[in-house]
C-alpha cells in the first residue's frame, strides 16, 4: 500500500537524529505509554524517505487512538517542538469546580473573626466540611454513602476455621489455669520449662531447574513440582532460657516421641534436677511412649526428669511453642524443600541463628487475665 497524503499545515519531517531517538524509545520500552505512543504517532507521519507518511486517519487507526491525539501531536511538533510533542498534554484547569473562591473565602474569614468565641474551630469546621464535600464528590460518592460501609457486608460465602473452646468447661479451665501458673513462675536454672509441639512439612521437588537471581531480578522457579513425602518437627523450646531444637524425623509415633525426650533430657538438659515440660494433650504425649522405646527401668529414668503440664483440648494457643513454630514457619519453611536431608541442613541453620539472638518469650497473660477475659469458659456457680 502507497503512502496517503500528510497533513496540510503540519507536515512532519523528521531528521536522522529525531528518528533515533523515537525509535529508541519504542525499542527499549523504558518510556511512560503516552510517549511512545506519541513517538509511533511521528514515525508513522513523517514523511522524509526514511518515513511512511500515513495521513491522521490511518494513524488513528492503526494505532487505535484519536485523530485528534494525531493532530494534536503534529502541531505541538510543529510549532513547539519535539519534547512538547512528547509530553503529556497540560490541563488548563481543574476538573473539579472550588468550593470557595477568594470573595467566599474572605467573608468566611470575616465572620469567624467577628465571632465571640473560638474563631479558629469555626474556621477550621468550615473548611473541614467544605474539604469533605469535595472529597466526596471527587471519589463518586455521596458525603455519607463511604467505601469503608462494605466492611460491614455479609459475605456467606467466606468462612474461618477457629479454635473454639468449650463454654462452662471446668475441665478446660483447669488444664489451662494449671499452665498459667507454670508460665508466671520465677526462671529457676534447675528446673528449666520446656514446651513442646509438633508439626509437619511437605517436601516437594523441582521438576525443572530453576534460573537464579540476577541484579533486579528475583529468582524464578516453575509452577511446577514433585511431591516427595512429609518430614515430622518436633520444636522443643525453652522461653525463658532463649533456646529451640527442632527434631525432624520421617514420622511422629509414640516411638518418635520418645526418643525426642531421651534427647532433650540426657543430650540438652543433663545437669538440671528437673525439667518443667508443657505439651499438648496428644495420645502419644504420654509415660507410656517411653515404655513403648525402652526397657522399662529406662523408660522410668526418663519419665522421672520431667514435670508435665498439658494445655486443654481445643487450647493449644497455650502451648508457647507453637508460637515458635510459626517463627520457624515463616522464616524457614515457607519453600519448597526437596527432602529431609536438605530440611535438617535449613532447620539447624535457623535454631542456630535464633538461638545465637537469644529470642525468648515474654508471656503476660495470666489466671488473673484468664477469669476476666475469658469468663465464659468458666463454670457458673449458683
């Protein structure tokens, strides 16, 4: 197709260096949308050898803008130059009207002055309001119709899962005002407290390998992958003392259970006399675990380092270590890990870096707490 005639009164006639510098900017896409689109707007007008000529309308077209966006872009280029061409188009005047021009603004002034008392609030409610309107107005709303209003629609179809404790219980209120009181002892070396818990970690595989991160640019890793199994965690951290181990096995039986004690009392606890140990009221959290592992004076041994204390059923947001848990979550656990070899190597590395920083557990909340906060779980007495 042959070139259509320019336009009359603005012809565009770009020079080697203009149309290097246009080309450029479509090239390296760096430049805000406006202005490439203004630059393909020249390109496609000039009418110089190196150029197509095209008239508005077929530019208009072809680059799915208006004809007066071309002529617009031509005129500036003519008669202004080559980065007014390119610049954004300036408003003459604001879309939206003033609520008070200089006259209002001078008798409102007038009047909060004449006023007997507190000129100043007058003057600042005045314009507050006035300031609130045109907000409004600006964000396509009416002054008591606002946006937030939509927090408080009903939305059926979304749904929590929540730990709800039983009302009136007096089973839990015991179990839970018994840990309470573990938590607001004085920190006694010899007897160090020790929580408990468990969890668990999907190991996946990459199925491709991933490109690794660049200078601006973040490391990118396919959609997807293998799964390889679950690896357990059992977290043994002590609050007041600043320090975690986290266990990882490939199950967590009473067996498992089991072996996790004999550690935490012959390996990190050895010279205590003994150890306050909290955990929840799992059926394998029990002395007959260790009876299940070991000869029965071994397995007396051990029961006899510990104090057990449990959390209640449908309570284990008592259970500090599962706030440690979700540290190790979010920090350490929220990636694909391979295998469990690699989920040691990553869950050694955290524990040493929390532990090297001390990171312990203030807990407030007591019993105290506990029967006003929470009164409803609490039996009432005729």
């Amino acid at each position: 197709m042959g070139k259509r005639g320019p336009a009359v009164k603005y012809v565009v006639r770009l020079n080697s260096e203009e149309r290097e510098q246009l080309e450029g900017m479509i090239r390296t896409g760096r430049e805000a949308a406006y202005r490439q689109l203004k630059a393909r707007i020249l390109l496609k007008a000039d009418v110089s050898t190196e150029g197509c000529g095209w008239d508005d309308a077929r530019i208009a077209e072809a680059l799915e803008t208006r004809s007066s966006t071309v002529f617009r872009t031509r005129y500036q280029l003519v008669e202004e130059g080559l980065e007014a061409a390119l610049a954004r188009k300036k408003q003459s005047t604001s879309a939206h009207a003033r609520i008070f021009d200089g006259e209002a603004e001078a008798k409102l002034i007038a009047f909060a002055c004449s006023a007997p008392q507190r000129p100043c609030t007058l003057v600042a409610a005045a314009f507050g309001k006035a300031r609130r309107r045109a907000g409004h107005r600006r964000g396509g709303q009416r002054q008591h119709d606002r946006a937030r209003a939509k927090k408080n629609v009903l939305k059926p179809h979304q749904s929590r899962y929540w730990v709800i404790p039983p009302s009136a219980n007096a089973a839990f209120v015991a179990a839970m005002e018994d840990v309470l009181d573990v938590y607001t002892r004085p920190h006694d070396p010899a007897r160090p407290l020790v929580c408990l818990d468990e969890t668990s970690k999907q190991l996946t595989k990459e199925t491709r390998a991933p490109f690794p991160m660049q200078p601006g640019q973040p490391a990118r890793f396919d959609y997807e992958y293998e799964r390889n199994g679950v690896a357990s965690l059992f977290m043994v951290f002590a609050p007041l003392e600043g320090w975690r181990h986290v266990a990882v096995r490939a199950r967590r039986t009473a067996i498992d259970y089991a072996h996790v004690l004999r550690d935490l009392a012959d390996t990190h606890f050895s010279k205590v006399d003994k150890i306050v140990l909290v955990q929840d009221n799992l059926n394998t959290h029990r002395p007959a675990s260790l009876y299940k592992a070991f000869p029965a004076a071994e397995a007396k041994r051990i029961a006899d380092r510990f104090e057990r204390h449990y959390t209640p059923k449908h309570g284990s947001w008592l259970n500090i270590a599962e706030c440690e848990l979700s540290v190790l979550a979010r920090q350490c656990l929220d990636r694909r890990i391979p295998d469990q070899a690699s989920l040691e190597t990553e869950v050694t590395a955290w524990t040493q870096n929390r532990s090297n920083a001390r990171a312990k557990t203030n807990w407030h909340f007591t019993s105290e707490d506990a029967r006003i906060k929470l009164s409803q779980l609490y039996p009432q007495i005729a």
